[in-house]
C-alpha cells in the first residue's frame, strides 16, 4: 500500500491488526471462531461422507466388528477401567473439585466455561440409549454397542 492510502485506512489497518493478532482479546476470539468454523467444516465432509457404500463407513463397520471379535477378559478390563474417566461418577467428581477450585479463586467466568461445557457435555439424544430398541444393539462383554447406520438419530432434527 502507498502511504496515502495508509494514512487514509489507517484506522480500519489498525483494527484489522488488533483483530487478527493472537495477542490480544478480540485478536484470539477471532483466531477462535475461525477454529470452531474449521472445525465444524471438517465435522460436516466427515459427515457427508458417512453414507451406506462410503469408505469411511466402511472402515468404522471393520473396526467396529473388530473389538467384540478379539474381546478378551483382560482387554474388557483394560477397555472398562479407560472408559471409567468418561463415567459419570468421574465427570462429576472432577467437575466437582474444579468448581470448587474455581469458587475458592474466585475465577467466576472460568467457573461459568467450566459448567457450560459439563452441562452441554452431558446432554445427549435420547435414541443413544441402547435399552430402547434390542434391536439396534447387541451385548458385548455386558456393555451395549450401537450398531451403525447412515443417517443421524431419530431425535435430531
């Protein structure tokens, strides 16, 4: 740019600047909706592509089949001590102490991050429960695997 125009747009490069620098606040809140935008993006290709002859789902399908066939007692304790992190007895004692945290800190928009993403992590569809429909699940190791299929749960929209 010459330096007239630099003059003149002065005020909107500076904005631009202070907007697109990860330093400051508006700076990492555009860096971040421009993630969460890529990231939905991704989401919605790896989405589309979940359809009944696609390779992606085909691939799921193998891996899928794979676990229940080499399940042995001490992979199902491997798998079942793992998936207790993502418990809801887990999630809540840590969310618990966090808060708690938090509160001590008096860290009040942390506090409220940290119920946001607790809450909104914990609200599912409900045709994810697999006592519903015997059908769509099979047992395996006295858990319950959704089967896969190409299209999204009845509940969604």
């Amino acid at each position: 740019m010459s330096p007239p125009s630099r003059r003149r747009f002065a005020r909107q490069i500076r904005f631009l600047r202070a907007r697109l620098s990860p330093e400051g606040y508006f700076g990492l809140l555009t860096v971040g909706m421009l993630m969460i935008l890529a990231a939905g993006w991704w989401f919605g290709d790896i989405a589309e592509d979940m359809s009944r002859d696609a390779g992606t789902r085909l691939l799921d399908e193998r891996v899928a089949s794979w676990f229940p066939e080499h399940a042995t007692p001490a992979f199902t304790h491997v798998a079942r001590f793992a998936t207790f992190f993502g418990s809801i007895g887990f999630i809540g004692a840590a969310s618990t102490c966090a808060a708690l945290v938090l509160i001590v800190r008096k860290s009040w928009y942390k506090l409220l991050a940290l119920a946001l993403a607790v809450g909104g992590g914990s609200v599912r569809p409900s045709s994810t429960d697999c006592s519903r429909s015997s059908s769509q699940c099979r047992s395996v190791t006295g858990g319950c695997v959704r089967r896969l299929s190409g299209s999204l749960p009845s509940s969604w929209p």
